[in-house]
C-alpha cells in the first residue's frame, strides 16, 4: 500500500476531559470506520464524490479523516444531535486543514431538503449499544451509545432516508454491533433497494463489529 492509499488519523489535541464530559471520544469503533474506509479508499476515489455526509460526527474524526484523504474537490456535511459535538467537529476539520460544514438537527432532518439526491458518501457510527428504550436520547453522552431494543432504535429511523439522500452512485457505510443482527440490517436496506457488503469486521473486547457498505441494487 502506497501513502495515496492511506488514511491519516486525524490530530484531535484540542478536545479537551471537559468535552469529553458531552461528547463521544474516539474510540475504537471510531477507528474501525476510519479503517474500512481507508480499505475502501480505491472504491470510493472511483466514484469521484462530491458530497459526503457524516450523520453523528462527534468529534468529528471520521469525517475529518476522509476529507484529508479526498481532498477539497469534495463538500464535506455532517450532522450531530449535540451542538458541541457540532461545534468540536468544525475544530476537528479546521486543526487538520479541512472545512466541515455542520447543521445540529435529529439525524438528517435538517439538511435532507438541501442535500436530496445529492450525497456520495454517507457515513454513520449511530449510539448501538443495547439498552432499555428509556435511555435513548436521555443526555449529551447517552446521545453518544444508547441504541435502545436491539441497538437499533436510533439507526432504525435513519435508514428510510437512504434513498432520498444519496446520489445514483452513492455509498453508505454504517457501523454496528453483532447484537444489532447485522443480517435482519441488510434484509432491510435490501427492501429499501440496497445490496450490502462487509467491508471490515473486528472484535474489540466484548464487542464484535463490522463495517456495511450499502449501494443501490443495480
Ligand atoms: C457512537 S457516537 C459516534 C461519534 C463519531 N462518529 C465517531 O465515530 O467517533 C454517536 C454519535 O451520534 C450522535 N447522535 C446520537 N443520536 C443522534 C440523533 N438522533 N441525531 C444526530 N446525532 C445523533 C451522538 O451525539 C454521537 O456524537
């Protein structure tokens, strides 16, 4: 593999133990999308993006990751329902040389008229974990981990989306957890219009994850 192929990890110095008080700090998960997207690296320059869109960016690493290795040919979005997160985001991308422009709304509520059909790359490493349904939503750092039943309540309400806002030539790669049962996932994306594939899977402690890509059925 050659530098072009590779994924730097973004310089997140400036987020401070205060901020992490509210926010989600990057974490493994966090890493494994950086590197599935860095194995996918190829793939994605192929499609030649022009909009790429991170719904729950956090610290904005992720997004900030992918934007170092594309380059500005390519308009950066990302979406957070916490607005330090949105704020620390737009740090992320101005300490490593990349604008990332942010909207603080409930998954892609806010810029779903605006960016319609347009979206080459959407990104999501959506709060899996699972929990009673009660903690979804509860706070800044629930925000950040409780899924609800399953692990799916929060991801669940992104995925009739899918279609509206990405492009003919989109990706959508999403994060999740084996007890979010990755198959029943692609049987719904697949009733939705999406073929899946496994980019990456690992496990990190407890935690078995893997990294979908999701395309338009062809
Ligand atoms: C597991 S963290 C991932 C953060 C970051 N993308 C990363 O990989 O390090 C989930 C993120 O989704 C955000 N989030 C949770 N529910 C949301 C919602 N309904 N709409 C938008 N963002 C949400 C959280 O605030 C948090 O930043």
């Amino acid at each position: 593999m050659n530098d072009d192929d590779k994924i730097k990890t973004p310089l997140f110095s400036h987020i401070t133990c205060e901020d992490l008080d509210h926010i989600y700090e990057p974490s493994e998960d966090s890493f494994l999308l950086i590197d599935a997207l860095e194995k996918d690296l190829q793939v994605i320059r192929t499609n030649q993006p022009s909009v790429c869109l991170e719904v729950g960016s956090g610290s904005g690493v992720v997004i900030t990751a992918i934007a170092s290795a594309l380059g500005p040919q390519c308009h950066y979005e990302a979406t957070d329902i916490n607005p330090r997160a949105c704020r620390i985001t737009r740090d992320t991308g101005k300490l490593n040389g990349v604008e990332i422009h942010t909207t603080c709304t409930d998954l892609v509520s806010g810029v779903l008229d605006r960016l319609k059909g347009t979206v080459d790359i959407l990104l999501c490493n959506p709060p899996y974990v699972v929990t009673p349904s009660e903690e979804v939503g509860k706070g800044d750092l629930e925000y950040t981990w409780a899924g609800g039943e399953r692990g799916r309540e929060v991801m669940d309400r992104l995925f009739p989306d899918v279609d509206y806002l990405l492009s003919p030539k989109g990706l959508f790669y999403l994060l999740v957890l084996k007890e979010n049962d990755p198959d029943d996932i692609c049987d719904v994306m697949k009733k939705l219009g999406f073929s899946s594939t496994t980019v990456l899977a690992r496990q990190t402690g407890p935690e078995k994850l893997t990294v979908l890509r999701f395309c338009r059925q062809r």
